[in-house]
C-alpha cells in the first residue's frame, strides 16, 4: 500500500534524521482526516521534485512532526506539457484540472474563450483560481506527483497565441480538423502546448490565430469530446509517444 502524501512550502537542505513540522490544514487532514498516528510513516513533499520520507513522532489537531528518514529528488519529468483550458460551466472546470493533473501536466492556463459560458471576473475569478488550485494540489498529492502542476493566472486570447508560438510543438484541437493528433511527432523537451476550447467550441477566428502562430490544428478521432475531457485524453496521447510512458 502506498504511503500517504502530504504537501510542506518547502524542503530544501532538509537531510535524514532532521525533524519537519506540517502545520495548519494540511496537518489537521493528516492527523484529524487521514487519522495519521505516532509511529506511522507519512511521505512529505514540496511539490518541487523535493520528497521526505519520515516517521510520525508529535501529532496534534493541526500540528505534526516527522523524523525524516529518507530524502529523494525527482527531475521535471520532460517533455512538459501545457494545457491552455477554456473555462468550462459548472465544477467541469475542477474535474478538468484533476484529471489534467493525474495524467501529468506541468501547466494549466485558465482562458476565456470566445463562447467559454463561465466567466471569471472579480472576486469570483479569485475563488474560482483558488479552487483550482487547491483541486491540483490535491490530485497531486493522491498520484503521488514530486513536481506539483502551475494552475497560472487567467489568460487572454493573446496570452495563449504566445504560448502557442514559443512552443516546439503546440496542438488546437478542433473537430473539423484533418490531421490526427497521433500523427504528430512529438519533441523530447517540451513545453507542448494542448489547447483546449469550450463547450461551444472555438471560433473559426481563434483556430485562424493559433494555426498562425505555429499550432497545429488536430482531432482525436470521429468522437467528439466534452471540454472537461479532451485535454486529458490529448496529453494522453502525446505522452504515450514519450520516453515519459512508453
């Protein structure tokens, strides 16, 4: 059975033998949650490549500490994949965010597409960013990930249209499109950029602008998938064409 995982800020120069306390809601879900006892093991992460393997030794409701025993570094898994995610309706938005992060995908871009229904604007922009981002946390921790997923900051269409051209390999999916995704070739470092459209689906403008930039406009296959969805059956499909998966 695998151990359970737990976020810190922060383990650097942490060594064996050294003592790391977790503090806050992430101690009260180990201890009051998961009911992580003394004596128990328990792996901490930073969610920078950095893990600890320890020894529970004082918990309390939101307080515990961990007697490390072990100290692993993971390298950024390569190629990064970068997935622009129109902003869905509903909770289709954390289920994205998830799966995108179970999959492992380095970044996730919120965008406000043309005929995205959501929108994020104000406080509402905050707390919906912040569920994303403790969603990717959360999901991170439960695929055992050393490096946790970006959730950035809201994008505009000219935000996404640079990621698409700095990217050695950047993909739009689109229903209408003729090439197939897995007749791609696929780089070793990325980052590769999937970008995602809306329920409506993008405006013939959007794919125009991306396709402009260097994107390759793709399609999975004759099915047509949900928003929430096709981002994670694209990295998928790419990964699987890496030394990541194969």
């Amino acid at each position: 059975m695998s151990l359970p995982v737990h976020w810190v800020p922060d383990l650097a120069g942490v060594r064996s033998g050294d003592r790391v306390e977790v503090e806050g809601d992430e101690a009260h879900h180990a201890v009051a949650v998961r009911r992580l006892r003394v004596g128990e093991p328990v792996v901490l992460t930073d969610g920078l490549g950095t893990s600890a393997t320890g020894v529970a030794v004082e918990t309390a409701k939101r307080r515990l500490v961990v007697t490390v025993d072990e100290v692993a570094r993971t390298p950024m898994p390569e190629p990064a994949v970068t997935v622009v995610q129109a902003l869905p309706k509903g909770d289709r938005g954390e289920l994205a965010v998830e799966m995108l992060t179970e999959v492992g995908v380095a970044t996730i871009v919120p965008w406000a597409a043309a005929r995205s229904v959501a929108v994020w604007r104000g406080e509402r922009a905050a707390k919906a960013l912040a569920r994303w981002r403790s969603t990717a946390r959360e999901a991170a921790k439960q695929a055992r990930r050393g490096w946790f997923p970006e959730v950035a900051e809201p994008a505009s269409t000219d935000d996404v249209n640079a990621l698409v051209a700095a990217a050695p390999l950047a993909v739009v999916l689109h229903e209408a499109a003729t090439t197939t995704l897995a007749s791609l070739e696929v780089p070793e470092q990325g980052p590769v950029v999937v970008v995602v459209g809306p329920e409506g689906g993008l405006t013939d403008d959007e794919v125009a602008t991306f396709t402009a930039a260097g994107g390759n406009a793709v399609r999975l296959g004759s099915e047509v998938l949900r928003t929430s969805t096709a981002g994670v059956a694209a990295t998928s499909v790419l990964l699987a064409r890496t030394p990541r998966w194969g």
